[in-house]
C-alpha cells in the first residue's frame, strides 16, 4: 500500500505544535464533532484516557488556539481554531493522517524520542567532567 509523503509544511506543523499522538486524537476528535461542546469525561471516555489526561490535552489544545471554551464554569470546550490559517493546516494534517497515519505518528514518536535521548544525553558522564 502506498503511503503519501507528508508535506514539509505539515512535518513543520508537526514538529512545532503536535507534542503527543493522544494530542493529535483529541484535536481531530473533536474538529470531527465541531457542533458538540466537550467536558473532558466525554474526551476522555472517547479516547480511553484518564479525565485527568483528557483535561490536560483540553487545556493544551486551547492553549494552542485550536479550541475555545464555551462554557467556563462547566469547563465545556468546542472546535475553533483562533486562524484560518491553523484550521486550514489542521484539515491538511487531518487529511494526511487518514492517508498515512503510520508515517504521521512515526514523525511524532520520533520527535518525544529525541526529546528523551536530549534529556537522557544531560545525564552522561563525560571523562572531563
């Protein structure tokens, strides 16, 4: 089965604002959705996550200006990129996840994977330290 190639514009994307594939999953969960308002119970139950976590990826996302808050007392949550611009590059990677999700999520794990190997790399004893 052939497989895409990711576009450089989305393999920047991914590297400068998609921390996690659980991230990812939440952001295309809920742009799939984008009439229905979300506590993090929902995303969680959806996603088969802790609502801890699902809370967490909630907060970040609106953070990242891909979801707004629709209700702050019961912490409800809605699909709205805060640009044109970040919801066009979201239904491009939206796209491309569907055509390659392997390759999609290997360039995620490979990004956490240098982030560990950076931390583990500061740990090293060197023969002049």
């Amino acid at each position: 089965m052939h497989r895409p190639p990711i576009p450089d514009d989305i393999i920047r994307f991914i590297l400068l604002c998609i921390p996690s594939v659980p991230y990812l999953e939440a952001m295309l969960l809920l742009r799939s959705n984008s009439n229905l308002r979300w506590d993090c119970s929902q995303v969680a139950q959806r996603l088969y996550l802790s609502e801890s976590a699902a809370q967490t990826l909630l907060s970040e996302l609106h953070a990242g200006g891909v979801l707004e808050i629709v209700d702050p007392a019961l912490a409800l949550y809605r699909y709205q990129p805060k640009s044109d611009d970040l919801r066009c590059i979201i239904d491009q990677l939206a796209d491309m996840y569907a055509k390659n999700l392997i390759g999609v999520t290997n360039l995620i794990h490979s990004k956490m994977n240098k982030k560990a190997q950076q931390f583990a790399d500061a740990f090293i004893w060197r023969k002049d330290s």
